[in-house]
C-alpha cells in the first residue's frame, strides 16, 4: 500500500509539473504585441518574396545592357569521303584529300549601343516597381498592426468581463446563503430565495460564455503572435488612456497624404506605367549593337583557319512595325489610365476613410462620459433598492432587475474605454502612422 501511495504522489505531481509547463504565461504591452505581431507575419514573409521578385526583374533589366559573349564549337566525322567540286579558277578538286573530320570553334561578342531607351526605362521602371513592393509591404504593416490591437482589445475586453463577473459571481452567491438562512428562518418566502438563485445561475452562464470568449481571444492572439498555442497572454490596460490626444481632422487628413503607403506605393505603379509607355512607343525605333567575332575551322589535310577575327556594327529593324499597330503602345497607355483613375478614386476614399474614424472616434470618447454615467446611476440604484428591499419596501424581482443593470452598467465603462482606444488606433492606421506612433 505505501509503494502504491507513493507511486500516486509522484504521478500527480508529474501531472502538476507537467500542466504547469503546457501553460505558459506572457505579459506583453499593446505596442510589444503589435511588433511580435509584425515579426511573426506570415503575410510579410510573402510581402518579402514579392520583393525578392522585384528585386530580380530589376537585376534582369540591368543585365540588358551588359555585352553579349557566347562561345560554340563542333567536332565532325565524316564516315564516308565527301565530294568536293572547287569552283576556284586554277584549282582542281580531283585526286583531292580525304577529308573524315572536321573542327571549328567560333567566339561572338555584341555591346547594346542604341536600343531606342528601352533598356533605360526597363531599368528605371523595374526600379520604381521595387520601390512599390517595398512600400506596399510598409502597408501591409500597418494593417497588421491594427489587426493586433483589435484582438489584443477583444482579450483585454473578454479578461474584464470575466473578472466583474467573478466579483458578482460571489456577492450573488453570498447572497444566496444570506437568504437561505433567511428562508430557514420564516424571513422570506422560498420563491424570492429561487429568484435570487435564478440570478445566481445567469451570472454563471454569462462568466461561462465571458471565458469563452477569452479562450477564443487568446488562441487567435497566439496565432497572430506566432506565439504556442498553449501561451496565455497577459494584457496592459494601459493603452486604454491613449485616446484622449485626439487632434484636428486636418492634421490627420495631410498625415494621411504624407504617409498612407498604398497612396506612395500607386505613385511608384504609376511612374513605371509612364516609363513602360515609353519604352513601348520605343519598339518603332532600330536597334544598333557592336558586334565582334573570333572563328578557327580545323579541316586535316585540306583546310585550316585561325585568327579570323570580325568587328562590325549590326543594325535590326522590324519592318512590320510599319503596318502593324503597336499593341503594347495602346496596353501601356490603358494601363496609364487605369492607375490614374485609381490614385483619384483612393485619394477620394482616404478623404472619406479618416473623416468617418474621426467620426468614430469622437463618439467613441463620447460613448465612455455616456457609460460611466450610467455606470453611477446604476449603483446607485443597486444601494437605494437594496436599502428599500432590506425595510421591506421593494420586492425581490426589484433587487435582482437593479444588481442585473448594475452588472451590465459597469462592464460597458470597461468596454467603452476599450472600444475608444482601439477606435483611436483605427485612425492612426486610416492616417498610415500606426507603426510610428
């Protein structure tokens, strides 16, 4: 039994160790979350390859005007004796060697000299187009950052949800026993104490769906985080103050037009499109490239070459280009147009993105003056009902209707302070200085 005894102790404790290590805790800030969040992205990591890509087709226009050298070279056998009939003058091809093989190598270099600008605005335009990359990532940033404090706001709103919840939980159940006791006793009929423990059970129900939602809260940050799902997260209630420095609209409205990086970013798009029409209007011009040859031909017995050596100048033209309409001309102008169109229509919707979280802002700070009054009132009420139901002049259905509104007043301070910071990091991200803030 002793042996038994103690195999029971170490294996609830390993147990204990073991739940204590699958659960770990973490304190972060908002700001920590948001750049453990932005680290961790697995949306940036393909903003990085897309970069990446950029980045090589900007590598592949530069190589186009770098020099040209290839090198080829061929051995032959002839099993059988070829005929060779010399058309030289003088010469004759009878009683001529036997020729059964053949060597020759030959080296080709070609310097781009003048390509109509096509290889400068490839160059330039791939530029620009990296540049879009990067600033589009710098956007997606943004978004992330905003995507993080919404949930770290859900965490924080579900955390104090369940911690009133447990305050009332107790005072409801401690009541429970005051009127248990008062049943016993003649005091009050056994239908106001179910009433009271009818409340008791909606309270546990809500502390349920509370806890609930913070499980659910606490995974999806987790993931955000790039953190083990088993991590539980302790917020900072502090970040709920940050939204009482509200400026003007217009400081906001020309941060937005300073900073939103998709705005910079169809900037970029749209200097490529200038350059790509460029480049495209430039397929009617020749191209003119320095070329230059080295060839050697071994042919035993009958003919050798070495130290043949060319130099020339080469010039293309495509002479279709005469009759048929240049499509990539009319492609690239379309496109012009289309970015045009879209860097008005975005202009226009930041304009109106920034006033409606201006908007939303300012009710949200509004809403908190709102709550907390209710929030005294509601108390209040709780008192003054609780002293008259104590005397005998309100009913218990009375009691529970003002601890119920009591409950409910105080938990929306809590999340309208919370609805207000988060409010306020949506107007940072809708102005494009969210991650600088």
């Amino acid at each position: 039994m002793k042996r038994i005894s103690n195999s029971v102790i170490a294996l609830s404790l390993f147990i204990g160790i073991a739940n204590a290590n699958a659960q770990e805790r973490k304190q972060l800030t908002l700001d920590e979350a948001v750049q453990l969040g932005i680290q961790n992205s697995k949306s940036l990591k393909i903003d990085a390859a897309k970069i990446e890509e950029a980045t090589a087709d900007l590598l592949a226009a530069k190589n186009r005007q770098l020099p040209e050298l290839s090198i080829s070279g061929s051995y032959l056998y002839l099993p059988s004796k070829p005929n060779i009939d010399l058309k030289i003058p003088g010469v004759s091809s009878a009683g001529g060697p036997e020729v059964h093989q053949v060597a020759y190598g030959s080296a080709n270099l070609s310097v781009p000299i003048y390509s109509g600008g096509r290889i400068k605005y490839g160059i330039q335009s791939a530029k620009y187009l990296v540049e879009a990359s990067k600033l589009s990532t710098e956007n997606d940033k943004v978004a992330i950052a905003y995507n993080v404090a919404q949930a770290y706001n859900n965490l924080f709103k579900a955390n104090q949800s369940i911690k009133v919840l447990e305050e009332n939980l107790s005072a409801s159940q401690k009541r429970d026993e005051t009127f248990l006791k008062l049943e016993n006793n003649g005091v009050i009929a056994r239908n106001d104490r179910l009433k009271a423990n009818l409340q008791t059970s909606n309270i546990e129900l809500q502390l349920l769906e509370a806890k609930n939602n913070y499980n659910i809260a606490n995974i999806n940050m987790d993931l955000l985080l790039g953190l083990p799902e088993a991590t539980e997260i302790e917020v900072d209630q502090q970040y709920i103050d940050e939204a009482d420095d509200v400026k003007p609209v217009d400081f906001y409205l020309n941060e937005a037009r300073e900073n939103r990086k998709d705005l910079q970013a169809l900037d970029q798009q749209r200097k490529a499109a200038e350059l790509g029409t460029k480049s495209a209007k430039a397929e009617n011009l020749p191209s003119i490239v320095f070329t230059s040859g080295y060839v050697a031909a071994d042919i035993p017995k009958f003919l050798t070459i070495y130290n043949a050596v060319n130099v020339g100048v080469g010039v293309s033209y495509n002479l279709s280009n005469l009759w048929k309409e240049n499509s990539a001309l009319k492609q690239s102008k379309a496109r012009e147009m289309q970015l045009s169109a879209t860097n008005e229509l975005l202009n226009d919707n930041i304009k109106l993105e920034v006033n409606r979280e201006y908007q939303n802002s300012d009710y949200s700070k509004k809403r908190i003056a709102v709550f907390e009054k209710a929030a005294v009132q509601a108390n209040e009420n709780y008192r003054i009902t609780k002293n008259k139901y104590d005397n005998g002049l309100a009913t218990m259905t009375e009691l529970l209707d003002a601890d119920a509104a009591q409950i409910s007043a105080n938990v929306g301070v809590i999340n309208a302070k919370a609805d207000a910071a988060l409010a306020y990091r949506k107007l940072l991200q809708t102005t494009g200085i969210l991650t600088s803030k």
